[in-house]
C-alpha cells in the first residue's frame, strides 16, 4: 500500500534512515538495533507495529530486533525493500518512530476467530485496518484461518466483498458492456484469461481483465503476462491502454483495485489457503473495482481440482451469481473440465510459450488450451451482443484462426512496455514411466507442487512441461513430464518429491 499522508505533529524519536536490502513479499519491515535508545525507550518488541514519518507521509512496519550493527546501527532505522521505497527519501533521512496505535478492528477478529458471525460494520472495520497494513502476519493468519475454518455465510461474503471494494480505486468506464472473466483456479496450466481478453477486445468489447498472483498454483495470469510484458501499471496508464485497445492484462495491486486483497494474498500463498468466502470475495471485489457489469466465470470440475463435485459447483456458482447480483454484477458461470491440467506448460515462461503458439496458430499448438479458451470468449461475444445465442465458440475459434486475437495481443503488449522473449531454463529433466500402461489419473495439486518445488511462479522459467495426458498409452522410460529448473539444487528438490509422490501421474497395466 502506498505511503499515507502524515499531520504536522512534532516527532517523538528520530533516526536515520538505512535501506536494507531484503524482500520481504509486500511486507513493510523495520530493523532496530537491540542496544538502540529509541527502540528502549518507546518499549518496542519483536514483532510489534510502529509509525514511521517522513517526508510528510507515514508507513506501518513490523519490527524486527537485530544485534549485528552491519545491519542497522543503533541511531538508524533500516526498512526492507517495499517499505523504504514508500517514503520516496534518500538513505540518512531523519525520520520520526512512535508506536502504532493497535488496530481499532482487533475486537472484531477475536470475535471471528472465537467462531461468531460478523456484520457489515465488523468486516469494514477490520479490511481498513488490513489495507492500511495495521496487522501482523500473524493477525492476517488468524483472520484466514479464522473465515475458513467456520466458513463464511452468503451475508458475511457480500461484507466482506463490499469492504474490500470500498478501501480501493474504482473504475467507472461509463460503458453499457464492460466484460471480465475469470477462473477460480486449482488447475494448473488454465491460462484461458491471456487468449479471452484479445478475443473479446479484437471486437470493441471493454475487458479490462486485472488479475492477482498465484495464490495456490506455481502461476496466476499476472506472472505470465508478466514474461512478456509489464503487469504493474499505475492507474492512469490502465485506464488509457483500455480505452486505446479495449484490453488490459494487468496486475490489479499497482492500480489499488481491492488493496486489502493483495495483502490477504500475501498471507494465503504461504499457506496454500483459498477459503470459498473469501475466494468468492476476492474475485468480486476486484471485478466490482475494475468496473466490470458482467463477469464469465471458469469453475473446473475434477477430482483433484479446487472444486471436485458437480454439487459442489453448483453451490459455488450459485453463492458467485447471488452475491455479485447484490452489486449490480451479472455472473455467468461456466463449468469445466478439471480432470488433468489445461496445455503443455505450467510455470509462467512455459505457460507464455502455450498462450504464444495458440495466437500464432503453430501446428504443436494446445488444442485443449485452445478449445477452453473459445467456450469462455465465446460466452463474452454472446454476452456483448458481437455473436448470436450459440454462436460465440465458433466466432472464437475464427478469431483465433485468422490472426486478430494474436494482432490484439500484440498492440496490448506493446502498450504494456513491449512484448519480451520468454525465459528459458538452464536445467530440464524428464520423468519416464516405470512401466507401460495407459494414463488413468494426473493429480492436479501435486502437479502444481512439483512446479512449485522447482521454482514456479518466483523464478520465471521453472516449472513442468506435460508429454502425456489422460488415456494416453506409454511405455517404459517413456517421458511423462519434463522438469524445469534455474538451479541443480531445485530440479533435484523436485525430482524427489517425484520419486516419493509415483500417483502423480498413474498408470494402469
């Protein structure tokens, strides 16, 4: 979140700014040193929340106590990445520390945490304080923890989708169409959203498609979009690519669609947490945001997917469509065949080569990929009135064949900052057959971890190519899957989950 504006009040303690080169995934973090006067005499622990005031604005940051003055001396300050670059000041800069006042919503979560229903004004109460980044990894957990242990009813849903909506930017396009779609997730390689948007948009349809990282998966829309072109786009920039091209394909965190969002991320992918609450309050928040009046919505079906019944995704569309209608947002849900994963590549450089060959039509192209994406582009033409009731998949496919989506896509890159080379990996591997047979099962989530064991969606090029699919016959020493990792140590890290995990991929004799 950016840096708030601070008031005049005189500084209670100051210190010299250090920047301290550490990533600490959107996290503002702050440094003192143990034998620091400052950090003795205000009473700061480990951990806790502190004001830092400079330059006429103000950050939160969560103390951490060091003792090595190589790292902060005892008369600096030192401020991770994300939160040095907040203040907009040069190393050495006095600033003022103080104690931050506790959040004003703790009441509110303790109650949710003790398994209580929350209203309007509790839900409000504790997402400003999250977006103002008033609590602590650990009180992010709790509140995670908390909504998806006692799952949210359908009112607590639309509170928090409303609070979430209400701390953000939001876009009015004054448009009578303005088309999203999106995919709940939980089959990995489903990059359907960086072929629907220059579909749609190739016909004057707004699709202003913003997107969050990975939260479960080895890669979300952003990180792939991001081999190729720019995601982090300040409002301004989004706003004037859509109006030029009709299509973005963005990271919604710069832009500050649903802040609170991209924070609860931060705490969910650690912990591999995608509760159906929150899961549906995020995605409606961000559409709500973008100014978006109707969303196509990809609910994949499988056994190892995000969502393994048929019952189950009627449940889940139905909750989708009810809650989005309270905001004006039509919802058309889709389900999908979420058996095996979508396309060869998973990982974001090897998910950006699938996306690129269906655009430039190549012969080796995913016709799976291919297919999935014209259903939910086919949905949107419908939707906008560019095809007839039925008629919008073959328009799709059309789209694809005669080059207008990949020219589409083209222009959108170039606006983002211009199309770039996927990356390639230094390390590939195959994983062969132990013996001949038929393929009868591939798990999607330990697909997605081996993935993410070899170094998705962080390093760009790692992840898994796919050299078989369901019903597919194979012989021994056959290939089943390629590994792909920046580091020796990553790929061996990863082939051994292989090895101890032989039900990644089941054959049957």
């Amino acid at each position: 979140m950016p840096a708030a504006p601070a008031d005049d009040a005189p500084p209670r303690s100051q210190l010299a700014l250090r920047r301290v080169a550490i990533d600490t995934w959107r996290e503002n973090v702050a440094y003192l040193h143990r034998d620091c006067a400052v950090y003795r005499a205000e009473g700061f622990q480990a951990l806790s929340k502190i004001e830092v005031r400079a330059n006429g604005l103000r950050i939160l940051a969560t103390v951490n106590v060091v003792d090595d003055s190589a790292i902060v001396g005892c008369h600096e300050l030192g401020l991770s990445e994300d939160a040095f670059a907040q203040l907009g000041v040069e190393p050495g800069y006095k600033v003022a520390v103080a104690q931050a006042e506790p959040p004003e919503s703790m009441g509110a979560l303790f109650r949710k945490i003790a398994g209580e229903r929350l209203g309007r004004a509790d839900f409000r109460a504790i997402v400003r304080d999250i977006a103002d980044h008033r609590y602590s990894k650990i009180e992010l957990t709790a509140f995670v923890v908390a909504c998806n242990r006692d799952e949210l009813d359908r009112e607590e849903v639309y509170f928090l989708s409303d609070a979430m909506v209400q701390t953000g930017q939001r876009l009015d396009w004054h448009a009578p169409q303005v088309v999203d779609k999106h995919c709940i997730g939980g089959i990995p390689g489903n990059r359907t959203s960086m072929l629907v948007v220059p579909i749609v948009a190739a016909y004057g349809m707004l699709c202003p498609k913003t997107s969050s990282r990975a939260i479960t998966s080895p890669a979300g829309t952003a990180d792939t979009m991001e081999v190729l072109a720019h995601v982090e786009l300040p409002l301004e920039q989004l706003q004037a690519i859509v109006r030029d091209h009709y299509g973005c394909l963005a990271w919604g965190g710069t832009a500050q669609l649903s802040p609170a969002d991209d924070v609860l991320i931060s705490v969910e992918r650690p912990l591999s947490i995608d509760s159906p609450g929150q899961m549906v309050a995020s995605i409606l928040s961000k559409k709500i945001a973008a100014g978006s009046n109707h969303v196509v919505l990809d609910i994949p079906v499988g056994p190892t997917a995000k969502v393994r019944t048929e019952d189950a995704a009627h449940r889940l569309g139905d909750r989708l469509t009810a809650v989005a209608a309270r905001f004006g947002l039509a919802a058309t849900c889709i389900r999908t065949d979420g058996n095996q994963p979508v396309g060869r590549g998973i990982g974001p450089a090897l998910e950006a080569h699938d996306i690129l060959a269906v655009l430039q039509n190549k012969s080796d192209a995913p016709a799976d990929l291919r297919h999935r994406a014209a259903v939910l582009a086919g949905a949107a033409l419908e939707i906008g009135g560019a095809a007839e009731p039925g008629a919008g998949y073959a328009l799709a496919l059309a789209t694809l064949a005669d080059g207008q989506a990949w020219t589409k896509f083209q222009r959108i890159c170039q606006a983002q900052g211009g199309m770039r080379e996927p990356p390639k990996a230094l390390h590939i591997r195959p994983l062969t057959a132990a013996r001949a047979g038929r393929i009868v099962q591939i798990n999607n989530r330990k697909i997605a971890q081996l993935a993410k064991l070899a170094g998705a969606p962080e390093a760009k090029a790692a992840g898994v190519t796919m050299e078989v699919m369901l019903g597919a016959d194979v012989g021994i020493g056959q290939p089943l899957l390629q590994l792909h990792a920046d580091t020796a140590g990553e790929l061996a890290y990863a082939m051994e989950y292989a090895c101890r995990n032989p039900d990644i991929i089941e054959i049957a004799t």
